[in-house]
C-alpha cells in the first residue's frame, strides 16, 4: 500500500514541526506554505512485497532564505528518518531522496519556491 498523502501531511505537522502542510493546493496565502503532491505515475513494485510512491514536496515563502529554510526542514526531518518509522496509519520501511531542495522558481506573486521529490517505500 502507498503511502497516503494525508498520513504524510499529518506526520510532517507532527514530526517535523511543518506547519500548514496543504495536500495538491498552492493557495494563494498564506505566503509561507508546504504542499504535498504526487510526483506521478502508478508505485512500482519493489521485490513484489512493497511499492514505492514518489512525492514532490515544495515549500514557498516570501523570501529566498524562508523558502530554502523551510525547505531544509521538511529535507532534514524526512532525509533523518534512519529505518523505517509510522506516519498516520501507514508503516514506512525507507524513506529518501535524489537531491536536496533545489530552486524551482518564483511565483506570480513573486513569492520563491523550493522542492524536491521524496520516494516512500511500503509494504503492499
């Protein structure tokens, strides 16, 4: 079973103390927000007993530093997890990504925005 953007969303409020955590919705405020989104695709199984779901995790904010920032604590909380560990209802085995947050831009507001894709590894 993948992991559900709501446990995900629920364990980034309570373990990595990210606030206001939004699931597939970039409003337009507040300024400072994290979303959750799915990076794609169908989860491809790994070793037939445990599917990988991929995330691309944002973080916005009305400066370069607050943007960055946020986004290295949603990267440290998630790149520290050593094993496997629970979120919401769902058991993770592994957690982890291909890079760290990286620039991906402005928007329309002129408001900085930093991400990166996370893959969660679950039992089926």
């Amino acid at each position: 079973m993948s992991i559900p953007m709501a446990d995900l969303q629920t364990w980034l409020n309570d373990q990595a103390g990210v606030s206001g955590v939004l699931i597939n919705w970039l409003p337009d405020s507040p300024d400072a927000v994290v979303v959750v989104s799915s990076a794609g695709g169908e989860p491809p199984m790994v070793e037939g007993a445990f599917e990988a779901s991929h995330f691309l995790i944002r973080s916005r904010a009305d400066t370069d530093a607050a943007a960055e920032a946020q986004a290295i604590v949603v990267h440290k909380a998630i790149a520290g997890t050593e094993g496997s560990f629970t979120a919401g209802s769902t058991y993770v085995l592994v957690a982890k990504t291909f890079a760290p947050p990286r620039f991906l831009g402005k928007d329309v507001d002129q408001r900085t925005i930093y991400g990166t894709t996370y893959s969660f590894t679950c039992p089926v």
